[in-house]
C-alpha cells in the first residue's frame, strides 16, 4: 500500500506537467484554497463541525429543496430533557460544503481546445 505523502508527491508531479503542458500560468482548487484558512480538524471546537443528524449537510447543500434537514431538531441524548433546537450552522461550516458543491478548478491562462472535454455556456 502506498503512503500518502507518496501519492501526495506523485500527484504533484502529474499536476506540475500539466501546468507545462498546458502552458497554464495557475490552476486553483477552491478547496485548496478555503481548507487552509480554517482551524485544524482536531483542534478544540473546529467551527466547520455540527450536532445535527447526518442528513442536515443534506439541507446546506440544497437549502431549497432540502430545507426541512435545516429544520429538523439536533438530536439529544435519552432524558436528557433538552431544549428542542436546530443544529448549528457555521459560517465555516457552511463555505466548506458550498465550496465542496460548487467546486471548479479555476485555470488561468488559455487551455487548449483539444483538453476540453465538455464546456458549460455561462452567458
């Protein structure tokens, strides 16, 4: 089995040909960019976590048509006579999930026709 910080190297590699390839002056990967901004995931209180079911990252993803997951109440333990509320909601939390959903590599000078494989119309 391969280590990750060899995996890691090799894509790199791959990566850095493509730049090459490419002549591409940047690619950017908004998650690439949004991770390190956060606090690490075994630090105390890492804002980009929550107490709702696993189906409430179901309503941040598509807050229209799954709006009920936002909604639901946070689970509480057995007797523990809580108050019924919804889960919490970060700022971080949420740019991690919408920059995961809407994730695009942003390139940065001219790629070739021939590497496009299909192309969106925007305007």
């Amino acid at each position: 089995m391969q280590s990750i910080s060899r995996i890691y190297h090799e894509t790199a590699q791959k990566v850095n040909s493509l730049y090459r390839k490419l002549n591409l002056d940047a690619i950017l990967d908004p998650i690439k960019e949004v991770a390190p901004i956060l606090p690490p995931p075994l630090g105390i209180h890492p804002p980009y976590q929550h107490d709702g079911g696993p189906a409430f990252l179901l309503g941040i993803v598509d807050p229209i048509n799954m709006r009920k997951f936002l909604t639901q109440h946070a689970p509480q333990p057995p007797a523990s006579a809580g108050t019924p509320r919804t889960p919490n909601l970060t700022i971080a939390l949420e740019t991690l999930v919408r920059t995961l959903r809407d994730a695009e590599i942003l390139a940065e000078g001219k790629i070739p026709e021939n590497c496009v494989n299909h192309r969106f119309e925007v305007y």
